[in-house]
C-alpha cells in the first residue's frame, strides 16, 4: 500500500468489534466503514497512517499525530478503492 491511495477500513486491529470495556475515546471501531487516504508508508510495525475523510474527533476519539485527522492503521484492516 503506498502514499495517496484511498482505502476504506474494514477492521480495527484485526476485529470487527471494540471490546466490551473500550474507554469511548479510544473505540477507533467506530470508524469501520470509513475511507482515507494513506499519507505516510508502512512503518516497521506494518501499519500505515490513514488521514481520515471524516473527523476523527468529531466522533470523540483521540487523534494525536503530527498530520490531523490521521491514525497509524493496520495494512491488514485496510480495503483499497
């Protein structure tokens, strides 16, 4: 997967649901069927950062890197469109 490719999420971390006991700032599964665009390689922990097309904090989920509305993601969570 590469810079500027649009993607989809399928899967947060491999699941398709948040765990029982997820703080609600941190339950990213809420962001499962929507796209981005990968901004930034595969790191060494095979996960790629996504900018979001929508805002990730208007869902209340924490978003802190350098790029807004950008979370490191999953190659494997990830559907190419």
């Amino acid at each position: 997967m590469e810079v500027g490719i649009n993607i989809k999420l399928n899967t947060f971390n491999g699941d398709s649901k948040a765990p029982e006991d997820c703080d609600p700032s941190e339950n990213y599964w809420l962001l499962i069927g929507k796209t981005g665009t990968i901004v930034k390689p595969k790191n060494n922990r095979s996960r790629v950062l996504v900018k979001f097309d929508d805002q990730v904090s208007d869902l209340g989920l924490h978003c802190h890197n350098e790029i807004p509305n950008s979370l490191f993601i999953l190659t494997s969570d990830l559907e190419l469109i």
